[in-house]
C-alpha cells in the first residue's frame, strides 16, 4: 500500500565544479593541453587569449558568479550578470606565462616505419603476385618488436578466406625465409631463440661465432638458466672460448624491430610537471607550464549579453532569443567553472609539490637517495590540508624534474621500518642499498638473498631474507644463479 511520510536525510555531494577540479588534478601536463584543447571545442564562449597583457594580475582571479536560481532564468538580467566594468580583464584569463614567453615544442623526424620500410624490401624483389601477397601477409603479421606471432597453417586459411588464394605451409615457410633475410637481422623470428641464431648467421663466421650458434641451438635452455657448467660439457669446448661466445650472443639485439625510429614514435615523452632548482644551496619550485594556452570568455558572445541587456526593457523579445540568452549563460558559467578550475589546479599541485621539497628537503639539496623519509600521503595531507584523495591525484601520473633526474612522483613516497637504532628509514634507503651491494658483487660469484640478508644486518637493516627477495623483485633484479657472468 502506498502512503506519503516525512524523511529527512543528510547527504554529502560534489559541485561540478568540484567535480571538474578532481578530473583536472589527476591528468598530468601533457595530458591538460589536449584536455583545454577538447573544452575549446566543445565550449564556444572559451577561447584563447592571443594577446595577454603580462601586467594583468592572473593570480587575482575573483570568485565565480554565483549560480542563479533556475527560476531566475525566465527573466534574466544580463547587466547584473554582466557588466564590463564589473569583470576585469585578469578575471577572464588563467595562467601564469605571457604571450611574449618562448614556447619550444619537441620535433618528431618523420622517418619510414618498421613494416613500411620491410615492405619497400619486398618490393625490389622479383616475384610472381601470389608469393608476393603471402610476403605482405607475413609483414602484417609481424608485432612491434620484430617477431612472428601467427601460425603457418592458420595463414593459409586466412590467405584463402582473405585473398582467395590457395597456398601451402611450405609455400609460406619460403617467402618466411626471405623475409628473414631483409633488415632488420632477425627480424620475422617466431622465437627468441630463433631471433638470435639468424643474426648470428649474417655475422663473419668466426669460430666463437660458429660456438655462439652451437650453444643457441644446442643448449638454449641451459644458456637463459646460466647453467654454463652444463654447456661446457655438452659443448666440449674451453672456458674462454664460452666466454667469447656468450660475449657475441649479449651483442644482439633481442627486438630487430625496436631499432626503427617510427616505432619509438609512440612513446610517451616525459614532460615535467614541476622543475625543482637548487640555486646556491635554496631550492626553487616552479610549475612547467609550457605550451599551456591563456584561457578568456569570448567577447562575441559576452556583447551578445550586453546588447540583449540594453534591449531588455522592449516587449519584442521572443522566447527562442531568450532561449539563446539562456544558452550563452550557461556557457559562460562553464568556462567560467573551466578557467577557475584550472588555476586552483595549479595552486592545488604548487602548494602539494612545495610541502613534498620540504618534507625531503635533504634529498633535493644532495640527490642521496638515502636521506628520502619515510613519506605517506596522509603525512603531506596532514601539512597542506587537504584530503589524502586529493594528494593520491595530484602524486598520480606526475613527473618532476631536479638536478639529479626526472622522477615519478609518487616514486617518493614509501613505508618505514625501524632500524635497530630504533629509527624510521625508508624502505626506499634499504633499496637504494640493495641495490648498491649488487652492483658492487663479485659478477662471477653473485650474491645470494641470504647473503644479502647478512650484509643488511650488518649495516643496522634487520629485515627477513623473505623482505629482501621482496625489494629484489621490485627492483627487477634477477636471482643469484642468473646475474652470475661467466
């Protein structure tokens, strides 16, 4: 049975102007730009400022209009809501820089791609049309690193289904081996193994060569496990010239088609978010903002309002102008909402990334990774006084730049433990350590974990062998019996 009744609930929700805010705190810089872009596009009324005046006061950006009541919106009073004398120039615009700033954009060299420049090789060979159709089909089927992923026999059904064409595995394993002979070496291998041996084949012939493809083909199980003992047997030959030969096989490269400069055309170029300079033993802070366009509501549509404001007293208005005026509101509230956004976006990541120079100020004087503290998101929200969701998307995807290198920022922070001192250190000192006693090992008789575990207790680090293999792997740090070199 239905029945009416009285309920009354607290409820916590976000503003879109919160909510915008929190999308634009998580997406690093490059990722902003394109972002501006998108809002250009799709908000009329937001536009850039090609000739932003250096003077103007862009850290003065007044508060935003208060939404009006949408009872308000069949009767709105455009010289209240817009008055050019009640909005400075420095409220319309966001960002720091000045139109006379240089902007510098890195050069990508176009350059002839992995499979373009395999198929440019087909092309000067003289073959009949069907061979040369399986050529390209094998070229298409090559991933980004060189190798061939897809079966002989499911090709010859793809090739009848695709091209109609009636083929044999035999036929294809051919046009396979001429494909293996074009540049890149190794390139159209089906296995690691088969990648090495076939650029070993181009190479002179020598007898540490000749040994080199003995043990790929022979002993590559033995050779990735490092069973060197294993391979000295089987292959009947003197430590030294093992050495050689192995010495030849770390020479190649295991992804032929890695080395096309197209390919690293799709990497992502780290772009700085902050750049930290230490000048005369002071730290700087300063956001990259590079490339980032000054935003401003566009003056076409802010006259539009104004001349229906001084027309609002005639009775003539109609309902489609004052649906248009409605409209044009509604876009200068959001690019409005979108300029505001961005700038508490950057106070938001300057007042965070400040508190974390402080926090490590030792670090970004020295560059020792041994002197980074124990940090915690809740320990900079704590300090800047926000919430630690907040701190989470500023630390997310950002970069900043010191005099030691480019870092991810969340790589700062990390756990504790106590030493037996009774001190808190970071797990990212008992890293850095690590990983120092393994360069520093003996290559030819590597340190175990247990090994290490002493060595660690021994510098006043009392952690489990368990906690050290942990760090290792974290580390990408391959066990004992794999960093061993002959």
């Amino acid at each position: 049975m239905l029945n009416q009744r009285l309920q009354q609930k607290l409820l916590q929700k976000l503003s879109p102007q919160q909510i915008l805010l929190m999308k634009l705190l998580q997406i690093p810089s490059m990722a902003l730009e394109q972002r501006i872009k998108q809002e250009i596009e799709e908000n009329p009324v937001l536009e850039i400022d090609e000739e932003y005046d250096n003077d103007s006061e862009s850290d003065e950006f007044g508060d935003l209009e208060k939404d009006s009541n949408s009872d308000q919106q069949n009767d709105v009073d455009v010289n209240d809501y817009l008055n050019a004398d009640d909005i400075p120039s420095y409220r319309l615009n966001a960002g720091n820089t000045s139109a006379s700033d240089e902007h510098k954009e890195m050069p990508i060299v176009a350059d002839t791609g992995f499979h373009e420049s395999l198929l440019l090789q087909l092309d000067l060979k003289e073959f009949p049309s069907q061979k040369r159709i399986i050529g390209t089909t094998i070229i298409g089927n090559l991933d980004e690193a060189g190798y061939l992923q897809r079966d002989l026999n499911a090709m010859v059904d793809d090739l009848a289904f695709t091209q109609g064409i009636s083929t044999t595995p035999e036929e294809i394993e051919y046009m396979l081996r001429v494909v293996q002979s074009f540049e890149p070496a190794g390139v159209a291998a089906r296995t690691l193994q088969e990648c090495l041996i076939l650029q070993l084949k181009r190479l002179d012939g020598s007898p540490q060569v000749r040994l080199a493809i003995t043990i790929l083909d022979r002993c590559f199980e033995d050779f990735t496990k490092k069973h060197y003992d294993k391979i000295l047997k089987r292959t009947h030959s003197e430590e030294e010239d093992l050495r050689e030969a192995i010495n030849e096989i770390l020479k190649l490269n295991p992804k032929p088609g890695s080395s096309f400069s197209s390919s690293n055309t799709g990497n992502h170029y780290v772009i700085p978010d902050f750049i930290i300079e230490n000048k005369d033993g002071v730290l700087e802070l300063s956001l990259n903002q590079r490339n980032m366009p000054e935003l401003r509501l566009s003056r076409t549509y802010t006259d539009m309002l104004e001349s229906y404001g001084e027309n609002k007293n005639r009775k003539e208005k109609n309902d489609s102008q004052r649906d248009a005026v409605i409209f044009i509101k509604q876009k200068i509230d959001s690019a409005r909402w979108f300029i505001e956004a961005i700038k508490q976006r950057q106070d938001t990541l300057f007042v965070t990334m400040k508190t974390i120079m402080d926090y490590q100020h030792k670090y970004f004087l020295e560059g020792d990774e041994t002197l980074l503290r124990p940090m915690i998101l809740k320990d900079i929200a704590e300090r800047v006084g926000l919430d630690i969701s907040t701190i989470s998307r500023v630390a997310n995807s950002k970069y900043v730049q010191t005099p030691y290198g480019t870092f991810l920022l969340k790589s700062f922070f990390s756990e504790s433990i106590q030493n037996e001192q009774g001190e808190e250190i970071s797990t990212r000192e008992i890293k850095k350590i690590l990983s120092d006693c393994i360069v520093a090992e003996d290559k030819s008789k590597p340190l175990t974990d247990e090994e290490l575990t002493v060595i660690l207790k021994q510098k006043g680090y009392p952690i489990a062998r368990r906690t050290v293999a942990k760090y290792r792997e974290l580390l990408n740090i391959a066990v004992a019996r794999l960093r061993k070199v002959m």
